[in-house]
C-alpha cells in the first residue's frame, strides 16, 4: 500500500452512538490486506472536502472495520452526512497500538468522553481472546448519561468477566448510577495491580494515573493513547509533535512515564 494514496471504503452500517456520534462500519474495496491494532487510528477522507484522523472503534479479531464519528468539523460533518453505499477514502492504519504482546495479564480500562471510543476495540479484542488475559476491570466517565457511548455492550462484556463501572458528571432524574469524576471509581473497582489503557481529557489522565501508581501499577505500564491534531499521519507536517516525539507515528499510544510532561 502506498502510505500517500486513500484506499476506498464502503460505508455498510450506520448505527446511531449517542445523539451526536455514530458507530460507522467500513468495508475496504481495494484487493489488499488491512491489518491493524487496537489503538491504531486512519486518516479518513472526504472526497473533496479532505482527510481527518479518526480513532479505529473496532477489534481485528471481528472482520470489519469501525469508526466513531461525532460532529466537529466540515470533515465530520461529511462523514456523517454520508450514507450506506457511500464510498470513503482511508490511509492507514496509522501510529502505534496498545502492546498486547507485552501487557500484564491483569488490565485496567479507563476512559473519558468521546476518547472511549479507541478503547471500545481494546475492549472486544480481551473479551474475544478471554483466556490470555486475568484480571479486566473498564472504568468509564461522560458528562451525562446521555453522552455514554456503547451502553448496549456493558453487559456482554461482564458476562465475560469484566468488571464495568460507570460514572457521569451530572446526574439527573433518570441516572441512579455514579456521580463524580473517574477517579471515583477505582476504590470500588478491585483489581490486583498489572497494566492500564487510558484515553480521556489530560486532567482524567493525570488524575488516574496518580490514583494507580498509589495503588501499586507501574507508570512505564499505564498506557496512554494521546489524542493531537494530526494532519498527515506520517510524520511529515509536525503538527503533532510533542517533545521528542510524533504522535501520527511514534504514538498515538505511549507509556505514561514517556509523555507525562506533556500532558
């Protein structure tokens, strides 16, 4: 595959996510292999508005690929007015994913807002390779219940075995589950000490990380996928330099102890 020229993709599934974010399943047209990780991202194109990085939602162990768009831009924008039929362009996959090979077997995920969406792969892939890994606990936040995404997925992945604990920031009427930050959980949440996935806002990163380190996790072993404006995906325009690093390529997904000045 050349890494300059967008495959093209057919949008076979629309699912609505949240009020403004939907889960969206691409079929790649091209005769080639599209291998990626949990935690990778693609440069998704419009045909003539341009390209934008997405985070991939999806899990390789299922067979297709997915995205979760929410409206933030003329690109977003033409990515959710598409519809089923309609053909994208994709580069990628892009960066650097979760080390699955090197984690511990206990795994501790924890998100934040929309950035639960690159986990949500993560997530299928232990829950679809089970017996590898121990311990998994998921911790996710949203500002309201309203703005939780894969609602519908919590209780397959506890039938598995996984531990889920949710919380909002603003409850009302309706939501009889958590109220506060992230952070609020991991007491509730028990889990023995090994490695960590995190995507979220720098203040939840920050915050949790602490949390974890108190509680025995090491910090080369809480994984931390960064999210920068990314314009290329392959290093070339510097827009997502962040010290010493590219975040299109030496990331999106880093140890919390490379890139905790720059959070």
């Amino acid at each position: 595959m050349n890494e300059y020229i967008p495959l093209q993709a057919e949008i076979t599934d629309i699912d609505r996510v949240t009020s403004d974010s939907y889960l969206i399943t691409l079929q790649i047209l091209d005769d080639v292999e599209f291998d990626y990780r949990p935690g990778q991202f693609i440069m998704v194109s419009v045909f003539g508005l341009g390209e934008c990085p997405i985070s991939i939602a999806s899990s390789p162990t299922r067979g297709r690929l997915q995205i979760c768009i929410r409206r933030a831009g003329k690109i977003t924008s033409g990515i959710m007015d598409s519809m089923i039929g309609d053909v994208l362009g994709v580069r990628g996959p892009c960066g650097n994913g979760f080390p699955l090979g090197t984690m511990r077997e206990n795994i501790l995920i924890v998100g934040g807002g929309s950035g639960f969406a690159t986990l949500r792969g993560l997530i299928n892939y232990i829950v679809d390779k089970r017996d590898d890994f121990g311990e998994v606990a998921v911790v996710y936040g949203a500002r309201t219940s309203q703005d939780l995404y894969f609602m519908q997925e919590y209780k397959g992945w506890q039938r598995e075995g996984i531990k889920v604990g949710i919380t909002v920031d603003v409850g009302d009427e309706s939501w009889t589950g958590n109220v506060g930050m992230v952070t609020s959980l991991l007491d509730k949440i028990k889990i023995s000490p090994g490695s960590a996935a995190m995507c979220g806002p720098p203040v939840m990163i920050n915050a949790v990380a602490a949390k974890l380190m108190s509680m025995g996790f090491y910090r080369s072993e809480i994984y931390v996928s960064m999210e920068r404006h990314m314009k290329c995906g392959i290093g070339k325009c510097e827009h997502c330099t962040v010290g010493p690093y590219h975040v299109c390529q030496d990331g999106p997904v880093f140890s919390y102890d490379k890139v905790k000045d720059w959070l």
